[in-house]
C-alpha cells in the first residue's frame, strides 16, 4: 500500500463539531431539528444509508423518523404519504431514499416536495440552485460529501483535470457542477463512453459513480491521481459493500484513494446532518422575522 488513504472519518468529525454548536443554539431557542426518511421496498443500500444516517443524526442530537412502504405501493400511495409529513411543521428536512423502484416517477414526486425541506437536493428549485452555483439551495448528499473530502485533505480543484464517471442526478450530475464551480476541468463518462480507461488515464481526479464493484481497473489508473469512489455495491457471498474502484490495484499505483466502507459513505451522513440543521436554522430565522414584522404592524 502505497496511496494514501483518504478516510471519511476524520471529515465528518470535523463537520459534527461545527454542528454541535449550532445544534445547540437550536436547542435553546425550543428546536430540536428533525429528519423524516421516506423510502419504498427493501433495497440493501438504502438500507446501510438509513442506519448509518438514523447513527449519525440522532448522536448530534437530531431526532429521525422513518416511513417505509411496501413495494407494492403506487405514485398515489408514496405521494399521500409524503403530502402528510411535508406539511407537519416538526419536520425540517424530508429525505426520499433512491433510486425509487421503476413504477414509480422520482420526478413528480420531486416536484412535490418543499425546496426548503429538501435536504438531499432532489426538487427542481434545488437542481437548479447546483446548476446556477447559488449556496441556498441543498445538492444532494454524497455530491457535497465528495466536495467536503477533497476540501479537507487539501486536493486542489483549480485548473485540475476531474474526470467523474456516472451521470446520475444523485451524484454524477450535481458532482460535476460542484466541482466546476470550484474551477476544476470536468470530464462526464458514463456507459456510451468510447475508452473510458483512456479518459480516467488522463484525469488528475477521478470521481467514480457508477454501481459496478470494481469496474475502475488498473488501466485507468497512473502514478499521481487522486481517486474518490462513491460506489456501494453489495455482494451477497461476502456481506459487505464493495467499491466501483478496483481498490488493490488504487492502492499500489495512484497518490491517494477512499476506501469502502468508511469513506465517501460516511461523510454523506455528516453532510446530511448539516443540512438538517440548516433547513432548521433558515426555519427558526423565518419565523422570527415574520414575528417581528408582525409585532411592527
Ligand atoms: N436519496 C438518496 N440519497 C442517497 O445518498 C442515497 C440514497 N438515496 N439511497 C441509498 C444510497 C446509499 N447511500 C449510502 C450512504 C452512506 C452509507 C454509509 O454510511 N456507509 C458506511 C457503512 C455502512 C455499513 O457498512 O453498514 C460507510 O461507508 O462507512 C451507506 C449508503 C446513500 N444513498
């Protein structure tokens, strides 16, 4: 092993220390934030996601309640449910697991939820908040996770050559602009790429998103790269998430790598905590300036 490990732990400490602060204060003014998770069928990462999440956020004292539906549910079942906790006003942030199943549509659903409430940037208003580079709207978890660890280990983006495989509006996407914003070159591959190895070779940075364990090989890889993997792919022989990077061949040839577990996974948590808390500190300032507008008139 010759790369440089680039844990996610010492990153997320780093963001709880910030928030227990804020938690904090919320916690004086009467507000204790709260996340309610929403998810649909049994699928083995949103899984992982919601234990590690519920761990995380109910540790900094943030409190979590989860709605999980039968697969079997429709888009009018899921919308009804999620009608009845948007409105309740104990809830700051509303997050959606994903990939929902096929038979149902992430898009009208997206455009149901509060932008306000939406934590995991999954409305329009959000997306389009990532695309203009404008702070008020939430990108969605793991891509800011990814900007919070090249931030801390000092992994310069100005001028970089970033090549990020995966164009999903979880991650590939929103990464992207994240990372364009911060001045890095971007490169998008994704399944019609023509010589992916060729393209990841060339990179400085390769972000990989794709959902396939190990399909980063060694032919992708050179002396200098930083590789950041946000893959989670479950294997049924050993119980345990694997990577899309192929991690025994990163280790001996690149600068620096994330491992899974214990990488991009567990900052996406600290990431979704900081949210919370900022949905419910934009929350608390509302209703503080509507009262004294109020007591004004
Ligand atoms: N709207 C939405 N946003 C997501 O970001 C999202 C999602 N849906 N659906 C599911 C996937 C998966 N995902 C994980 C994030 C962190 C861990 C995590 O904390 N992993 C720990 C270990 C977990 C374990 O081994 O049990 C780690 O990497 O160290 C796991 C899974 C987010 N996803």
């Amino acid at each position: 092993m010759t790369a440089q490990l680039l844990t996610g732990a010492p990153v997320a400490t780093s963001l709880s220390q910030e928030l227990t602060v804020r938690i904090e204060r919320l916690a004086s003014a009467g507000i204790t934030p709260q996340l309610a998770i929403v998810s649909v069928g049994e699928r083995s990462d949103d899984q992982a996601y919601e234990r590690s999440a519920r761990r995380r956020l109910e540790g900094l004292g943030i409190s979590c309640k989860s709605v999980h539906l039968p697969l079997s549910s429709n888009d009018a079942d899921l919308s009804r449910e999620v009608r009845a906790i948007k409105d309740d006003p104990s809830v700051h942030g509303l997050m959606v697991l994903r990939p929902l199943p096929a038979h149902l549509n992430e898009d009208r659903l997206g455009q149901e939820l509060w932008p306000a409430q939406d934590v995991d940037g999954m409305t329009p208003a959000s997306l389009a908040a990532v695309l203009r580079a404008d702070p008020s709207g939430f990108a969605p978890c793991t891509a800011a996770a990814v900007m919070e660890i090249l931030n801390y280990y000092k992994i310069s983006l100005s001028g970089a050559e970033v090549v990020v495989v995966g164009r999903s509006l979880v991650i590939g996407r929103p990464v992207a602009l994240l990372l364009l914003a911060a001045d890095a070159t971007v490169t998008i591959c994704h399944s019609k790429t023509a010589d992916l190895d060729a393209v990841c070779k060339r990179a400085d940075i390769v972000i990989a998103a794709v959902g396939k364990a190990g399909c980063i090989g060694r032919k992708a890889m050179r002396a200098g790269q930083v590789l950041i993997d946000v893959g989670m792919n479950w294997n049924p022989e050993t119980h345990s998430f694997v990577g899309d990077i192929d991690f025994e061949a990163a280790s001996s040839i690149v600068r620096a790598v994330t491992p899974v577990p214990k990488g991009v996974g567990s900052v996406t948590t600290a990431v979704l905590a900081k949210h919370v808390v900022e949905a419910a500190e934009r929350r608390a300032a509302a209703v503080h300036a509507a009262e004294h507008s109020a007591a004004r008139s």
